[in-house]
C-alpha cells in the first residue's frame, strides 16, 4: 500500500457499468505475505485497505492482525502500529498511526459552514498544552466527529506538527482519518493506561 484515501471514493452512477466496490470489502480477498523476520512463515494480510475506517471496522479483530502501512517496509501487528495522542511530546516529521480520545470538537464561527475548519481537540499528554485535529468541517462530520463525539476516540495517520502552544494533525486526506465505533473503546482504554 502506498497511501491512504486522499479523496471520499465517488458512488457508481448510472453512467454504465462498476465494476469495483465504492468502498472497501472487509471481507475482500486476503494474500499471503511472506514475514522475513518470521523464518518465510506467510500471513493472510487483507489485501485492499486503503483507509484508516476499514481498521475501525471489527477493530476486535484487527488489532491481532498484521497491515502494512504507507511507507513501511514489513507489515506488523495493529496493536504495535497504534501510538497514544497522550505520548506525543513533540513534533514528528513521518506520518504515524495515533488514536486520541476526543475532548471537544467545534468550528469557531458564529455560522459555522461546511468549508470551515472543525477544530477537535484531543486529550494530550503531561506537558503538551493541547492536540488538536483541524479538518473541514464537512469531512469531519460525515465520519461522526461533532460535539455529539466527545469521549469517544478517532484514529489517524499523520505528521505532528507545532500550532499554538500545542500540536496538531491537519489537512488529512478523507482515508487518513476515522471514528473508532464505541463499542471497541474498551481495546484503547486498556492500551492507554
């Protein structure tokens, strides 16, 4: 995989014949990954992940699996991939895997429209004022993140960088970035304590 959804995928129309899903199958097909460090053991790996929502979808399941994320070379275990928005102590240059628990979410206008900047803030770590997530309002709340979302975690891959007095993830592809359905906050509250 070379990267994430920059774009929401577009919906067949009547246009003639689709042959390829809108979205992703998480029961699409699987390959064989060989794993060098595993001594040519294979692993079924799923084959077309090309967003951070499909890790979301039965995330139970998935945090045992092995992906194979942008740019790294071997594919390793969700649960070794995901970092904590908590243990962010400064900016990183190279796009990772965090997952944060959401502490407010807002677009700062009177009249908020669909192109303004939804600023969701995160819980962060000792020492870091705050951790934000700045993404178009419209995007963010067709994946759920609103105020209605706060308590609840959101997945991303992205750089950090410096903003404020803080730190933040911004300008995420529509892929880069998901809702973790509520019923798996339980995995990331015993993975952040």
């Amino acid at each position: 995989m070379n990267q994430f959804m920059a774009h929401r995928p577009e919906r067949p129309g009547d246009g003639g014949v689709y042959d390829q899903t809108p979205v992703e199958d998480a029961d699409g097909p699987l390959s064989d990954v060989p794993i060098a460090r595993h001594k040519g053991r294979s692993f079924r790996l799923p084959t077309r992940i090309s967003s951070v929502e499909m890790l979301c979808r039965r995330f139970d399941e998935n945090i045992h699996r092995y992906y194979q994320l942008p740019g790294r070379a071997t594919p390793q275990p969700l649960h070794d991939l995901l970092l904590p928005v908590t243990e962010i102590e400064g900016e990183v240059d190279v796009p990772r895997l965090y997952f944060g628990k959401i502490q407010a979410s807002f677009v700062n206008s009177n009249n908020p429209q669909p192109g303004h900047i939804r600023m969701t803030k995160l819980v962060a770590g000792r020492g870091i004022p705050d951790f934000y997530i700045k993404q178009n309002n419209a995007e963010q709340e067709s994946k759920g993140i609103d105020e209605r979302a706060v308590g609840r975690y959101v997945l991303f891959w992205s750089p950090i960088t410096a903003s404020g007095i803080g730190y933040c993830a911004e300008r995420l592809g529509w892929g880069e970035y998901a809702l973790l359905p509520d019923r798996y906050d339980r995995i990331l509250e015993q993975d952040s304590q």
